[in-house]
C-alpha cells in the first residue's frame, strides 16, 4: 500500500510540474482550480503562454444552483513595452444545474494579471478576469452567462500566494435568473 501512494505521489508530482493550483474559501463557498501549463509537456510552445485547466465550486445558500464545473483554455502573453502586465484571452465549458434544468455555455472571456512595481518585500499582484456566452453559445437550458473576478495576491514565501478578491457569476436559463455567485473569498494560490 505505501509503494502504492508514494508511486502516485511521485506521478501527480510530476504531472503537476510548473502549473498553478488554487483553492479560495468563505463561509459558504469552496472554489478549488488547476491549470496545467502545456509549454511543459510541448517543446514547441513557450513556457507559461497556454493553459488548460478546471475548476469546481461550490455555493451554499447563494442562489439555487450548488456546483459549476467547467473546464478551460488561456492563452497569454507579457506585453512588450510592460513585462509585468500579462494579458489572456481563452473560453471555457461551464456545467451547472437547477432542478431538473441543465446550464451548458462556452463563454469567451479576457484575463489580466499585473505584478504591481512597489519596493516590498513580498511582491504583490493584482489580476482580473471577464467571461461572456451569449444565448447563441449557451446549450440545454441556459440562456446566457456571465462572470467577472478581481483579486489581489500577495507572493508570501516563493511560488506561495495568498489571494484575496471578489467573484460574481451570473446563469441565467431560459425559464429564470440565476445569481449562481457573488462572493469575497480568501485562498491560497501554488505554483509548481
């Protein structure tokens, strides 16, 4: 059994080499995320530009959906002229659930993260991102969704971050409104 879990341990360890691992909390949230940078599987690609990755949340008493899952796809880049301002753009497969009615979308979004040019100890980062899917890339019974995030990071000890922001998530189907989020939350953000 021991040989077991150390051989698991050293294949995810591996797997999870130069990604980024995310888990934000409140008193009624749990939001948890990988992105897994392609750049370290694909010569081909520069280091830190792609991603593809998932995320899974959990809402209690926000509206009447529980769960989103979704899985998704960043590509980015520093600007030339402003190397600490990283700009993304990508789209994503969101997954949630009212009753019986199912929520599907591709939204299409933006992201920005900007090392902030502050003599500190720590660095500090701010960073944002926008995801919008119209009715015509919403599926099943969604109508349309919407999502914006900011956040604020402070690098405590080397690739360990404590981030500190704000969600909002809109699901909207076809028979009503759904707020699905709106939420400060507090985590914890890996690089490895």
């Amino acid at each position: 059994m021991l040989k077991t879990v150390i051989l698991w341990m050293a294949a995810t360890g591996a797997a999870l080499a130069m990604h980024t691992g995310e888990v934000n909390i409140n008193n009624e949230d749990i939001e948890a995320e990988l992105k897994f940078d392609m750049g370290q599987f694909n010569s081909q690609l520069d280091v830190d530009s792609i991603y593809i990755g998932g995320r899974y949340i959990y809402a209690d008493k926000k509206g009447d959906a529980d769960e989103l899952i979704e899985i998704s796809y960043l590509m980015q880049k520093p600007l030339q002229k402003m190397p600490d301002l990283r700009i993304g753009i990508g789209f994503k497969l969101n997954y949630s659930s009212v009753h019986s009615y199912d929520f599907v979308s591709l939204p299409l979004g933006l992201e920005a993260r900007y090392r902030l040019p502050l003599d500190t100890i720590v660095p500090l980062y701010v960073g944002s991102k926008l995801y919008y899917a119209p009715s015509v890339l919403s599926f099943s019974d969604a109508d349309s969704y919407f999502e914006w995030k900011v956040n604020m990071d402070i690098e405590v000890i080397e690739r360990g971050l404590i981030t500190l922001g704000y969600r909002y998530i809109d699901t909207d189907y076809q028979r009503s409104d759904v707020k699905f989020n709106r939420a400060a939350f507090v985590g914890f953000k890996f690089v490895f």
